[in-house]
C-alpha cells in the first residue's frame, strides 16, 4: 500500500494475515503456550530465561554488577529464549511469564521458587534482595524508581515506534517514522539535559535507573540500534554519550551486554551464562 492510499479501519478488526516485517511471524494477537517445552534449571539460585535485546541486558548488567560487588548469592544461569523461533510460548516459559516476553526470572534460592517478569520488577527484585543500586533514603529512592519507570513507558516509542517503523516494518511510511523520531529525539533531550547536571541519571550515584535506560538510549548514541545514529543525529546529545562510555567502561556492564545474544561479532556474544568462566572460554 501506497503512503498515499487512505486506509479506512473496517468496523471489527480481524486477524486475516500477517502484517509483514521482521517479527511478523510471531506476532499474534491471543496470549497462551503454542507448544510444550520444559524450562531448564540449572544449579545456581536465579535462572533467567532471556534474549540479550536492550530489555534482556538490564537484567544481566545488574546481576553482573551484583556478583562484581560480592554478591555471591546473584550467581545465576542465563538460558537462551529464542524469541524469533517463537520459544516464548513454550509452556514452561508462559508459566513464568504470562505475558510471554523476555526477560523472566525465577529465584530458587527460597522454599519455594517466585517468578518475576518485567524488565523492571525484576530490577528493583534483585536490587532489594540484595540491598544494592536502589537508594534507601526515600528521595534518592523516589528519583531512582521515578527514572526507571520512565524508561518503562519512554522506550516502547523507541523500539515498537521508531524501531518498527525505520528499520523493522515491510514498508517505509514518512509519517510514522517522523512521528516516532520526534519523540526519539525529545526524549534524548530530556535525557542530555538531565545529565547535563548529574553524573548519573537518578543523581551522584550508579542505580538500576542507569541500568534499565543504557541498553535502549545508550546503545542508540552508541550506533547499536536500528542503524539510525546520523538519522537522528546522536552525537549531537553530548551528555548522554559522556555517560553512556563511561558506563560501558565498566566490566561487569560489557560483560552483561553479551550474555544471550545472537548478533554482533563473535567475540561479543554468550549464547548462555552457567559461570563466570564462560566469558573466557565461550564467547
């Protein structure tokens, strides 16, 4: 269809077709398993079962920084969910994650296992659990969650908008893309502005906040996404790449970015994490 063809919505949407793109074929629009498949466990108390997309490195850079700090209650096993094989209507992941996206979590380390999923209820999870990157003073706590959850409702407009339309969607429509982009680029600014006068996102110090925004704005100024740095003109946010380098200086943060992915060079990628040993011997 043509940029110039009105599209008229009939009265009762129906699901006749695919929509086309690269995610077209897992895409549906009832929830539930499509097919049986048990979840593996391994011998560490947290199991992840995951995907290294930006949501996916949230969880693996705080568990590394955990470990990185002591922590060594937060060793875990990383399992590959292949979502674009559709593992993620497996039953055994349904059954951790209703929602049936990556990441979800499962503690074992109790008398009985708790399953967490959302990207951000497992950060401030593993961040309470282990009394670290969450602030217990009740201001630097209300900033922390505060910038946390707006990156839980800022970056669907970065990956389901701008992403899709740029780079994912079968066709290229100026309209979307425009739209998403402003909203990229607005977003970027209110970032750039507030590390303009913070070294980190929430304020002096290092939190889940820094965690969850990094793998999505982050790993845009740094050209990682959708191939869109001169589109929108990244280098132009100047604070945000101060930070989002300084960030990626840190071990445990590169060493989160690999875990479960499937793209990049070689060197960069984990297909699963059972050991800290793995980052020497399996990428």
């Amino acid at each position: 269809m043509s940029e110039d063809q009105a599209y008229t919505p009939p009265t009762v949407w129906t699901w006749d077709k695919e929509s086309g793109g690269r995610f077209a074929s897992i895409n549906r629009p009832i929830a539930g398993a499509t097919h049986d498949r048990e979840l593996p466990v391994g011998r560490h108390p947290l199991q992840l079962y995951s995907l290294g997309t930006p949501n996916g490195q949230k969880v693996t850079i705080l568990l590394e920084e955990l470990l990185e700090r002591g922590h060594q209650g937060a060793e875990y096993d990383a399992w590959l969910v292949d979502i674009g094989k559709g593992e993620q209507f497996g039953s055994g992941f349904v059954e951790v994650n209703p929602n049936s996206k990556i990441p979800a979590l499962v503690d074992r380390s109790g008398a009985a296992p708790v399953r967490v999923f959302e990207s951000g209820a497992i950060l401030v999870y593993l961040a309470e659990k282990f009394g670290a990157f969450l602030p217990e003073d009740a201001s630097a706590r209300a900033e922390t969650l505060s910038w946390l959850f707006w990156q839980m409702g800022s970056a669907p407009f970065l990956g389901g908008g701008f992403g899709h339309f740029y780079a994912y969607a079968p066709e290229k429509f100026e309209y979307p893309i425009n739209r998403y982009a402003m909203e990229v680029k607005r977003q970027l600014d209110v970032l750039d502005r507030r590390l303009a006068e913070n070294e980190f996102i929430a304020g002096d110090t290092y939190t889940i906040a820094d965690m969850a925004i990094w793998p999505w704005y982050g790993g845009l100024v740094k050209g990682w996404l959708y191939g869109a740095g001169e589109f929108l003109s990244v280098e132009t946010y100047r604070h945000v790449n101060r930070w989002a380098d300084q960030l990626f200086a840190r071990p445990a943060v590169a060493r989160g970015r690999k875990v479960n992915r499937l793209s990049g060079d070689p060197s960069e990628q984990l297909r699963e994490r059972h050991d800290a040993s793995d980052f020497d011997t399996k990428t």
